[in-house]
C-alpha cells in the first residue's frame, strides 16, 4: 500500500473517531440540559401544587415536562441508534480481523516449515557457498536474512491484529453496557410521561368546568397584552425619532463646517445608529443563539407566535413573547449590554423595562419591583427587578419579548440552548 493511501486510511479512521466523540458529547450535553429542565419544571409544579384547585399555570407546565419528556426519549433513540451502528461496525471490524489473523497465522505456518526444514547452519553456509559468484552470494545472504525479518513481522502483525480484536471487543462490552443503560433510561421516561399524561388529562377535565374564569383570563392578558404593546411600539417610535433628530442635528454640523449641504433624512424606521450603537447592534446580533435567559433558571410555559391554550384547543392565543416560569423570589436580568429607556406600570403589580441594545429591544414584564431606572446604563446578566408571583395560582413568570427596531422576533430563537 502506498505511504498516501496509508495517510488518507488513517485520517479517514481519525475523523470518523472524532466525530462519534463529538456526536457523543452533542447528545450527552442534550441529555443534561433535558434532565435538568425537567427538573426544574417538577420544582415549580410542586410549587403550583399547594393549591388546591387545577389551575392553567399547572397545566401548562405539565405540557412543557410532558415535551421535554419527548425529546428526551428522542434524543436516547438517537443515541441507542449510534450505538447499533458502533455495535454492528465493531462486529464487522472483530470478524475482519479474526480472518486476517487466521491468514497470518497460516502464512507464518508455512514459514516455520520452511524454516525447520532448513534449520541448520551447515545447510545455510552450503547454500551460501553453493553460489556461482559473490554478487550471487550476497543475494542469497540478504535472502535469508529477509526470510528471518518476514518471520519477525508476520509475529508483530498477529500481535497487532490481537491486540485490535480485544480493543474492538472492548469498545463493543462498553457500547453494549451504555446502550441497556440508555434503553433502561428510555422505559422509566416513557413510564413517567404516560403518568404525566394521566394527570394532565385529569387537570384539564377539571379546569373546563371554570371555562367562565379561564375566558375572563384570556380577556384581562389580552387586555394587558394590547396596553404594553401600545407602551412598545410608542418607547420604539420615541428613540427612532430622537436618534433621526440626533443624526439630522450632526448632519446639519458638519455640513456647516463643510460648507456642503446636509444630506436629506430618511422618513422610513430606519435607526440612524453612531458607531458605537452599531457595534453594539453587530454584538448582539452575533450572539443570536447564545443570549444568556433574563432568568437564572426557568422553563418557556408559553412560546411565540400563535398556539392553543392549554386547556382548550378550541381557544388560540396569540404571545407576542415567551413567558418564563420561574421559582418564586426570582430576579429579572439584561441579557445584554444597553441601556434603560423605558420603566412603566401596566397594572398595579406589572412593572415593565425596556432596554435598548443599539437598533434592538429587550422588554420584561410582569415585574413586581425593578431596581433600574430610565437611563440606567446596564450589563449582561445584571438585575432589573423582581419577577411578580401570583399567590392564587403559586405562579412566578416573567413576559420577555425582543424586537429589531419595529420587528417582533422569537426570544427563544436568540437565547442560549
């Protein structure tokens, strides 16, 4: 085999290596951040529990564990998949090389008869010494010193190849030992979400005999909802004036200076951005996907866009955000540099803060204190306020919604997974 198929075998067997270590870890660190949603869901139903009546908050967290639980088992499918795939290569590989071996072994055989037959020094030197010339001569001495090496590779070669085998046997007893493991894992998951299901059926019977509170819910969150959107889009159109009023005003400066005449300002919802706005913008725009949450812990009990309520899928509802269930006593935190341009009620316990990141926003709502104030200069992951907690329902959520100047984007879209 040539020295460059060698090197393309190896890095070929290096990069497949690789990337079931990678594919691995991928997974693994799927499985973790899972578990530990789910964890945290069970803790904040506990906390829903106290009371004594079913309620929408227990409901939609029940839904949440209950997908969580889904991918979950998804992701041990996947895994379980791999390990087949690793299980029935490795057995391939093993009865490869158990074939190799044995034709080593049968090649070596034929060596050692060779060579008892011609064992003796007397027959080596009469073979030398036979030769017609010296050049024959010393053909027929690397001959036999050749025939020696042959002798000494094919040992090293079984040796190697054995040595593979047990390796391969190996990885396939510890392939076989995570896989019972994982399908172990598997079952007690399924057995958990057909309990979970249970019980979410058994809330939602129970809470469609309150459809009156549950429709006079929707009214009042739908109600707050319009208001704090009235609230945003009024903060939004504020700072694109302010910042077209600013970029107008340095215009007009250096056209002055120049002597030139000031360029005319767009009439559109373009931000006119300095260039550090524009840095941070770039900065945040880059960090999409890896936003830390504006909660320490929590898990999404109601995702963006259109969906059902989770009591009745007759009922749509529309989040112009997500909103995230969280323990009690939890603090609201920036998700990124900027700063504070709006802090404002919308009901008596429903503080809400704005925060400006260059041509983007970041809004959080239902706050039943906030410790910033308009102008407030803040940083990743500082404190904004505490998160309100409704005693009636043992709920704590905040409403975080994220706009590009007047575009409404998916928060979970740009937070870390």
């Amino acid at each position: 085999m040539k020295l460059k198929h060698i090197i393309l075998l190896f890095t070929l067997l290096l990069s497949a290596l690789c990337g079931e270590a990678q594919s691995k870890k991928s997974l693994q660190n799927q499985i973790d951040k899972l578990q530990k949603e789910i964890a945290t869901a069970n803790k904040l139903l506990k906390e829903t529990s106290k009371n004594k009546q079913a309620t929408t908050n227990e409901v939609a967290l029940l839904n949440k564990k209950i997908d969580q639980r889904k991918q979950l088992i998804a992701v041990y499918n996947q895994r379980i998949a791999e390990l087949d795939k690793l299980i029935s290569d490795g057995e391939k590989n093993i009865k490869q090389m158990n074939g190799e071996i044995k034709k080593l072994r049968h090649e070596y055989a034929q060596m050692v008869t060779f060579a008892y037959k011609n064992r003796s020094s007397y027959d080596k030197l009469v073979f030398l010494f036979a030769s017609d010339d010296f050049n024959q001569a010393f053909r027929r001495l690397r001959y036999i010193q050749q025939f020696s090496n042959a002798r000494r590779n094919k040992v090293n070669q079984i040796s190697e190849r054995e040595k593979k085998v047990s390796a391969e046997v190996e990885n396939n007893r510890k392939a076989r030992a995570e896989q019972a493991a994982l399908l172990q894992d598997e079952k007690q998951q399924q057995e958990a979400m057909n309990k979970e299901k249970g019980e979410l059926n058994n809330k939602i019977a129970s809470l469609k005999k309150q459809e009156g509170k549950i429709q006079q819910d929707i009214k009042n969150k739908k109600q707050q909802s319009q208001k704090l959107q009235k609230k945003i889009d009024a903060i939004i159109a504020e700072e694109i004036r302010k910042a077209k009023e600013k970029a107008a005003k340095e215009a007009a400066e250096a056209a002055k200076k120049s002597g030139k005449p000031a360029p005319k300002t767009s009439s559109n919802d373009v931000m006119a951005l300095t260039p550090a706005e524009k840095a941070l913008s770039n900065n945040f725009a880059s960090n999409k996907g890896k936003l830390p949450w504006p909660t320490p812990q929590g898990v999404i009990s109601s995702s963006f866009g259109k969906h059902a309520h989770p009591v009745s899928d007759k009922i749509v509802v529309t989040n112009n955000g997500i909103d995230i269930a969280t323990p009690p006593g939890t603090m609201a935190r920036s998700v990124f540099d900027g700063e504070v341009v709006s802090v404002s009620k919308i009901t008596a316990t429903n503080n809400v803060v704005i925060i400006r990141h260059g041509e983007y926003f970041t809004v959080y709502s239902n706050l039943e204190s906030v410790s910033v104030s308009k102008g407030t200069k803040v940083k990743t992951k500082q404190n904004i306020g505490k998160i309100y907690t409704d005693r009636e329902e043992n709920k704590t959520e905040l409403h975080f919604e994220l706009y590009q100047v007047k575009e409404r984007k998916d928060p979970a879209q740009w937070l870390a997974k």
